[in-house]
C-alpha cells in the first residue's frame, strides 16, 4: 500500500504544480519590445490631437485591381468592452467582387498559448452576418478552431460591392495582470487572399476615464515602425485607431491595437470561472486522473492482495514445490527472467538431471564455452515447465549433450515462451488473475503513454502530451501491481521471502551450515535467484570443501565456496547474453507586435 500512496503522489504532482501557478502569468506572451509605442507613454502618457493630414488619413496609394478578382475596400472594426469583461465586435467589411463569386469568409484564431504552453481559448457566441439594412446572409459553412465562417449561398453568384456585418461575443477577450487591465487584439490579421484598402477601429468601454489609459498602435509586416497607424480620435470611453495606406496581405501586414486599463476597469474573472475555462481548456491533462482513479478501482477489485499477518522471518526450509523459476514468478509478480531461468538449469543439474562441465579456450585458463550433459531423461517428479525446459534445452544438442553458446546461442530463445506459459499455468493456483495481466497492461499503458505523446506533439498539445503520458504510467504502474494472489499464493510467497531473508543474514548464523553442509548446493540456485550467490558462497567457505558431482572444472585446485559461486555467477552470464539472447535487429549502419494579441486570422472569397 505504500507504494501505491507513492505513486499517487508522483502521479498527482505535474497537475498540482499547474493548479497552484498564478493565473496572471498565464495569459499568452506578448513580445512588446516589438510595438513601437508613441513618446508620450514613454514619457507621461498625454493623447495627441489626432491628425488632420492627408498623408495620413485612409486614401492613399491603392494597388492595382487588375491583379485581384476582388478587394476589400473598406474593414471597419468595433470593440465593445463590457462590464462583465465580455466583447461585443462588429466588424462591416466592404467587398467589391470583380468576378462571380459566392460570398467571402471569416477565420479567427480563437485557441493560443500561455507562458507554460498550456492552452488559453476564447469563446465566441451570439454570431451573425447581415448586409448593410440588417438582411441575415446564409452561412454555407462554419468551423469552431480557428472560428470560421462561409458566407454566403453556393446557388448564388455575386458581382460589384457588398456589405457584410459580421458580429459575434468574445469571452476572455481581456487579459488580467497584476498591475493593469489589458485590451491587445489583432484587428484585421494578415491572413487575406488580396489587400484591404482602408481599415480602422474603434474601442469602447464602458465609462473609464481615457486619460488613465495608455494605448499602442501596431500596422505593418513584424519588425516595421507604427508610422501608418494612428489615433484619429478619442471621448471619454472610445478610442478610434486607423491606417493611412492599404494593408497589403502579399507582405503579412496586419493591425494591431493594444490598451492599457487602469486596475479593475473591467471585472476579472472569478476563481471558479477561471478554474473551469482551463479545465475546458486543457482537458487533455484530466485523462490522467481518470485513468488512474479507474486503474485504482481494477487494481482494489483484481490486483489487491488479500490481508495477509505472517511477519516475514528468516527461515530455510526446501520446499520441493517452490523451484528457483517458480520462487522469481511469486516474488517478483509473474515476471519471468532469464537470471531465473539459469538458475533453474543449476537447480536440475543438482538434482541429478544433467552436469555442467567448463570448456576453456586453448592455451589459457579462461571459460570459452559450458557444456551440458543429460544424466536422465525428465521424470514425473519434474513439474511441466521443468520437463519442457529440459527436453528443449537438450534438443537443440546432439547425444544428449549440448554448449551453451555454440548450439543455443540466437536459437533457445525461441523455445522461452513455451516455457514461459508451463510457468504461467504452474502459479495459477497462487492468483486470483492471470499473471499474464501484467503483460497486457504494460503493453496498454505504453501505448496509450506514447499514443498521447505523439498526438500532443502532432496537434501542439501540451495537455494532451503529459495527460497522455502521465495515463500511460498510471496503466504500466498498476499493471506493474496488479496480480492479485490467493490465500495460498499469499503462503507461499511468505515462505519464499522468508528463504531469501535467510540467505542474506547467512554470515551471522554459520554455525547451523555444519549440521547440512549440503545446504549450500540446495541454496544456491534460490541465492542467483535472489542476486545473492556471492553473499552466500562467502558464507560457506571453509564449512563446504568437496566440489559438487555435476559440475566439473579443472580451474580450481582445493575447492572453495566463493571461487566456485564465481564460477557459477559466470555461467549464469553467460546463458543470459549468449544462450537465452535473440539476434539484435538493428541495422550495420546505425550510428507581440505585428500579429500579436487575440483576433487575427483573415479570410477570402469563394
């Protein structure tokens, strides 16, 4: 159970840590050093008399018609700041068709980034797109990320100019900073299919004294000047912004409009409401906790193992039941290992089945090569899993006898599975569930971990990368704990930590190893098993001083315990990255500003 509280906490952490992060940092960066402010906000904001030049005012240098089969000749924006921080926008576009055409359409960014890289999404409601006399055009088609709109009717065609008022509502238009209230929109975008000749815009708010506010005016491609945007005029709660040549979409030029509110101008939104737009938001995160809380309940339902009181104690006690490949399964909850499975050979070469003889190289006293030779054919004291492993093992021989590395290597590991699943059938009386749960699950969770990945990655989610991974661990991590065993299971694991805590407090009880010196080779597979041979062939020297009948080596002169648990020890590493290895795979050749705000987009015709 403490391992689970563990994981909990380490599963929990990455959404606490996002929660607790002060949401006036959260809004999308904005890059101001890019915005060309006029000298008054830097010196002591005073409003400038707007211009009466004609340099500056709408009409100015207008591109050639011939190159486009329409233009917009006018783009009229405005901006109706309410007291509940929600904007009502109208936008009256002025369209002259110089060819057949259905209508235009209307695309708005409405999903951006924070500064975490979690996402922050407007909501536009109460939309609708009228002419001039308020005469509803149809809407062919429309789309909810970006906010999209086709207008117009596929039957009809039209020529000459049209008016179009879009109008629709933004909800958490306005951004909430420490110090200051902020209106940042991108007013036209930079996105349309041809130019737009004249554009303006302008600001309304609800009763704020305008000379508390500071404003910037942005238009042009990123990196130019605020020379073609100006303030043509201002009351006491409306600001007026236009540009004095056309917005050319060849060069990405937008308009860009950003106000500073004095504190509290417009109320921000509530804790709750907060909360729950970034849930909506980023919803991709919660598929973690669901998957766990439904991984805790298969776990409490499935994988839990039944109370169990026996305190674990040191204890030695053969049980013939329990061989080394069935002691690693119950342990280490049905997961197989090739340290086990060599193990398992030494445990039949010292119950009479086979000698293990050491083949060294020529002319020097290292080990080249192990070979095996069958004494006697399996038996019905064998359990099934036993009888395969040595009827493949030798198999693979000739004449009963076989090397480790010349006849197994890149070959026995394809009989692993067979013997695998005898395992799997043999602890079926110790689970609840198949063993094989754990593998399934694995499999599951790293999909779905590397499934969120790929799919955050690919659409730029962050919330769906870390929900995604953070389900996927929560899948492997249960599945990791999910073999439920049954009363007898729960017995014979109690048993099998009870022999491993025996071998490793062996140093502090030797006296007992003189009354069975034959303790020492019916330990010593259970001891590899545990990762603890050298512990206990240390623990038997001087005590066991006559070499073992099945397995023969001319390295050693006086038999040594620890010398021979070596030798052992090399063998098992030797079935591990030669015998029970599969051939490798793997190839021989490896080895703010311009833009910026909310608003945006463009458009065309169709």
């Amino acid at each position: 159970m403490k391992k689970i509280l563990v994981f909990i906490i380490f599963l929990c952490l990455p959404v606490f840590s996002v929660i607790a992060t002060d949401s006036s940092d959260s809004y999308p960066p904005v890059d101001y050093d890019k915005i060309v402010l006029p000298e008054e906000i830097e010196t002591g904001f005073s409003l400038a008399e707007p211009s009466r030049d004609s340099s500056s005012s709408n009409v100015g240098f207008i591109p050639d018609d011939l190159l486009y089969d329409w233009v917009i000749e006018a783009f009229d924006a405005v901006y109706q700041v309410k007291d509940d921080g929600t904007i009502e926008v109208t936008e009256t576009i002025l369209a002259d068709f110089h060819e057949e055409k259905h209508g235009i359409f209307r695309s708005i960014p409405i999903e951006y980034k924070d500064t975490q890289g979690f996402n922050y999404k407007l909501r536009i409601s109460n939309v609708s797109v009228t002419n001039e006399v308020g005469d509803n055009y149809p809407i062919a088609d429309r789309g909810s990320n970006p906010f999209y709109l086709k207008i117009g009717d596929p039957d009809v065609t039209l020529t000459g100019k049209h008016i179009y008022v879009i109008q629709y509502t933004i909800d958490r238009g306005i951004r909430f900073f420490t110090d200051h209230d902020e209106f940042y929109f991108n007013i036209t975008g930079s996105e349309w299919d041809t130019y737009i000749a004249a554009a303006s815009a302008t600001i309304k708010f609800d009763p704020v004294a305008v000379s508390e506010t500071h404003w910037a005016c942005y238009f042009g491609s990123p990196g130019n000047d605020s020379e073609g945007c100006v303030l043509t005029g201002q009351t006491d709660s409306e600001l007026h912004f236009a540009i004095n040549r056309p917005l050319m979409n060849a060069e990405n030029e937008d308009f860009t409009v950003v106000v500073w509110l004095p504190k509290g101008a417009v109320p921000p939104l509530t804790l709750s409401q907060q909360v729950k737009y970034w849930i909506l938001d980023n919803w991709g995160l919660f598929i973690a906790p669901i998957v766990f809380l439904l991984m805790f309940y298969l776990w409490w339902r499935k994988g839990h193992d039944p109370k169990f009181t026996k305190t674990v104690i040191a204890q030695y006690d053969e049980d013939p039941a329990l061989s080394p490949l069935l002691a690693n399964v119950i342990l280490k909850d049905a997961t197989f290992s090739s340290r086990a499975l060599s193990a398992e050979i030494v445990y039949l070469a010292a119950h009479g089945y086979m000698t293990i003889t050491e083949i060294l190289k020529p002319n020097n006293n290292k080990v080249d090569d192990y070979e095996l030779v069958r004494i006697k054919e399996p038996d019905d004291k064998l359990k099934s899993y036993q009888r395969i492993l040595l009827t493949k093992l030798f198999s693979l021989g000739v004449n009963g006898k076989v090397l480790m590395k010349k006849d197994l290597k890149y070959k026995f590991h394809l009989e692993i599975p067979k013997i695998r699943n005898e395992v799997n059938k043999a602890v079926e009386p110790y689970y609840a569930t198949s063993p094989e749960w754990r593998i399934g699950l694995m499999i599951v969770g790293g999909l779905v971990g590397g499934g969120g990945w790929i799919a955050g990655v690919t659409l730029g989610r962050l919330d769906l990368t870390i929900g995604g991974v953070l389900a996927g661990i929560a899948i492997v991590g249960f599945g990791w704990f999910m073999p439920k065993k049954t009363l007898a299971g729960q017995e014979l694991a109690w048993h099998t930590r009870g022999l491993k805590e025996f071998i490793k407090v062996t140093d502090k009880d030797r006296a007992k190893f003189y009354e069975d010196k034959n303790m020492f080779v019916k330990g010593l597979p259970y001891a590899m098993v545990f990762g603890l041979a050298d512990k206990w062939g240390k623990a038997f020297e001087g005590i066991y001083t006559e070499s073992p009948d099945w397995y023969h080596t001319t390295r050693m002169g006086a038999f040594n315990s620890l010398m021979f648990t070596n030798s052992i020890s090399s063998f098992s590493s030797t079935s591990n990255s030669n015998s029970f290895a599969a051939p490798s795979s793997s190839s021989g050749f490896s080895g703010g500003g311009a833009g910026g705000g909310f608003g945006g987009g463009g458009g065309g015709s169709w």
